[in-house]
C-alpha cells in the first residue's frame, strides 16, 4: 500500500510539473514544419496529374479528389496570390469539365477569373465560361462572353482571335447572319495567324453554302487560298501548316457535294 500512495504521489507530482512549466525558448525547439508555398502545391498538383495515368476505379476517383483538394488548398492558403489562385482555380475548371462536371467547373472558371482580374486568367477564364454557356444552349450569355474576351486587358492575341471566331458561330446560332459574316471577314483578314484565318473563311464559305450561293462560297475559297498562298509555300513548319490547314477547309467537301447535288437536280429536271 505504501508503494502504491508514492507513485500515486510521484506521477501527480509530475503532471504538476508539467502543467506549471514553461515552454522552451524557440531557439532549442528545433525547426518547425514548413507549409507548402503556392508554388509548391502547383507542382504536387502536377506530379498528381501526370499520376492519374492508368488509374481506374476508386483509385482514380481518390487520386482525382486528392488532386482537385491539393488545387482548391492553393486559394484556401494563399488567398493574397491572386496569380497562383487563378491557376490552380482554372486548372481545377478544366480538370472538371473534362470529367463533365460542368456546374463543378462554372465554379471553378468564375473564381479563377474573379482571382485573376487584369491577367491571361481572367480572359482564359471568360473563354471557358463562354464555351460551357454555347454548350449548355445559353447562347446570348456566351455571346456576352466572347464578346468580353475581346476587350480585357489580359487577352493573348490569339485568345482574341479565337474568341472572335466562336463569336462568329455563335452569331449565326442566334440567326444573325449579317453580324456573323462581318465577325468573320475582319477576322479573316486581320487574323494573327494562318490558321485562324483560314477557319474564319472556311465559315464565311459554309454560311454561304448554307444559303444555296455556291457561286459566292467558291469565291471565298479562291480568295483564301490566293491570301495564304505565300505562307503555304514556306519550305517551313509554317508552310506545311498551312498547307494542311487549307486542305482540311470543311466547305471544300462541302462545296463539291452541293455542286453535284446542284448538277443532279438540274438533269432530273430535264
């Protein structure tokens, strides 16, 4: 019994001592652990992107929500990044529109572009939105959108270009044929790029197509080729580029069908 009171008595001793003692000075703590900085989660968000290869299942759904959690934590942690808030939010958007998780990524696209006024990412942003607007059958609001992208301080040139493009799509949807062709002819001549050029003039071709002037589509298509024709013969990256993009031009197929198609009515009415 008398055993049993002193180590009853130590151990209250001890945890007195405990309560009442202080802490050590900072300098014999040791080193504390480190946060993980915005850009260090932008890499581990990266590492676990590449890691999604070959994954199934709930291995896969785990590692996704791993990796859309490590994305979200850059912008829960270092709010004041406003960079690094609008990408790891933007990465998240595409991340979820390509699972087809749309309401998920408007989430995510609309933080980005919040976080990332006056950057590429609100313009990147804007874009997207637009795209899940025009898909959804919203289509006065994508208009808005594209139409946005256009004029923000942070818009690459080629995003404008793009924009400019879909705007163009999007115009006709909404039965604003005049708008669309305008849309595409300044586009097609002050593209930045052959590419887009030529896709703003393979529009203006199919919208002509699609009103039965066949006549009027071939000279587009004349008019395209004639302008590109000194890039497309580069003896160049640039130049076979622009080869393959004349050719795939949709209103070629288009154009050849709708000539035969005309060719065939006119003998049956014979």
């Amino acid at each position: 019994m008398r055993l049993a009171a002193h180590s009853v008595a130590v151990v209250v001793a001890c945890v007195a001592l405990a309560l009442h003692a202080r802490p050590l000075p900072a300098s014999l703590q040791g080193p504390k652990p480190t946060p993980q900085t915005a850009q260090q989660l932008l890499e581990r968000a990266a590492r676990l992107r590449s890691g999604l290869s070959g994954l199934e299942g709930a291995a896969l759904f785990r590692a996704r929500q791993e990796l859309l959690s490590t994305l979200r934590s850059v912008r829960e942690n270092y709010p004041a990044d406003k960079l690094a808030a609008a990408q790891a939010a933007f990465l998240a958007g595409e991340l979820l529109r390509a699972w087809n998780e749309p309401r998920s990524a408007q989430r995510e696209f609309e933080q980005a572009r919040e976080a990332g006024r006056g950057t590429e990412f609100e313009a990147r942003s804007s874009m997207e939105l637009a795209h899940l607007q025009r898909r959804s059958g919203r289509l006065e609001q994508a208009l808005a959108g594209y139409t946005a992208v256009l004029t923000l301080d942070g818009s690459p040139p080629g995003l404008v270009d793009a924009a400019r493009l879909w705007l163009g799509r999007v115009q006709l949807d909404l039965g604003r044929r005049d708008e669309a062709r305008s849309t595409w002819w300044e586009l097609g001549r002050a593209g930045r790029s052959p590419k887009i050029r030529i896709d703003a003039y393979d529009e203006l071709a199919l919208e002509a197509i699609s009103r039965g002037d066949l006549e009027g589509a071939a000279g587009i298509l004349d008019l395209c080729r004639r302008q590109l024709h000194a890039q497309s013969m580069q003896d160049s990256q640039l130049g076979r580029d622009v080869c393959a993009a004349l050719d795939r031009m949709r209103c070629v197929h288009a154009l050849q069908d709708s000539v035969r198609e005309r060719t065939r009515h006119v003998r049956v009415l014979k």
